[in-house]
C-alpha cells in the first residue's frame, strides 16, 4: 500500500515539475545570444544580418517622444533582472510581466498575459515599428504568441527590443539574430 502510494505521488511530482518546465519554456521563450548588456549609455551591438533569416527592419528613423522615452528609461533600469516564472517585480520578471509592470510604470495598462496583451492597441507592419512597440513571438514554434518584449531601438532598420528572457534575465536582443527572427509573429502599438 505504501509503495504504490509513493510511485503515484511522485509520478505526480514528475509529471508537474514537466508542466512547470515545459510552461516556463513556451511561455517567454530564451535567447541564445545577447545583443548587448547594460552599460553606462544603454548603446546597443548591431547583429549582423545572415542570408537565412527574413527581412524584419523598421523604416522608422523619426524622434522619440518624451513619453515613450521616459518608458524606455523605466525598461532599461532592469537590465540584468533575473528571470522568474510569474514574476512581476524588480526581484524577478518573465516576459509579460516584465511589460507589464514597465507600462504600469507610465500609467497604461496592459493585460498579464503575453497573449492577451498581443490582441491590445493597433497591429502594425515591422516596417512601422517604432520604440515603444510590443513585438510578439511565437517560441515554440506554431503560431501561438508565447513570449513579448518593448522595442528599444532602430539603428540602420536594425530593431532591437528590450526583453525578460529566460536563460537571461532581462537584455536587449535584435531581430537579426537568429532565434527571434524565426520565432517572430507580430507588433501592436499601444501607445
């Protein structure tokens, strides 16, 4: 009677550490490389772009608003905050959370999830994206948005986007880097 009380128990233990990991990895994603970190002016690495990957450049190369700028600096200051699952605190973030609470910050709000706040604001072409933007990705592959970051930058068409990444913590990463150019699916401006 103990014996088979214990095997079901801890199947049950195996198969819920399963569904944590497997939601912790399709719910933000990780990077493989990192575009840049933190540093004292925020400037950014350019990825160079392979043949492979698909064209996700911006034609912005307008001002940004004092706004947005301000959302932007609120983003930046948790560069290099670990990654934790359900996390919406500067002690840890994942990904929608990690939007959320930098948009709370700047009074507007979003919804927790990354797929709910994929369906708020306007979608928008890749071309138009501007900072400030909410791109969305689909990391395990399919459709399914599973992971969210704010658009930080547009150097040369190049978008580099500020992020809570799984492996990580949050960083900035661009498009042209392999892994998020295939795992993107689409922007919505919110602001």
């Amino acid at each position: 009677m103990v014996s088979k009380l214990f095997v079901k128990n801890f199947g049950i233990k195996q198969v819920s550490a399963l569904l944590v990991a497997s939601s912790v990895i399709i719910s933000c994603g990780s990077s493989k490389s990192v575009a840049s970190r933190k540093t004292t002016s925020t400037k950014t690495k350019t990825v160079a772009k392979t043949e492979s990957l698909r064209s996700l450049d911006s034609g912005f190369s307008g001002k940004v608003s004092g706004s947005v700028k301000s959302l932007l600096k609120d983003a930046e200051k948790y560069i290099g905050t670990p990654y934790k699952f359900g996390g919406n605190t500067s002690s840890g973030f994942d990904c929608s959370g990690f939007t959320l609470k930098v948009f709370e910050e700047n009074d507007y709000k979003l919804p927790r999830r990354s797929s709910d706040q994929a369906e708020t604001g306007k979608k928008i072409n890749i071309r138009e994206v501007k900072p400030g933007d909410l791109l969305f990705f689909a990391t395990g592959g399919g459709s399914r948005v599973s992971h969210v970051g704010i658009v930080h930058d547009i150097d040369n068409g190049e978008i580099k986007f500020i992020h809570a990444s799984t492996s990580k913590g949050v960083i900035i990463s661009s498009l042209n880097e392999k892994y998020w150019n295939k795992a993107y699916l689409h922007a919505q401006r919110v602001l």
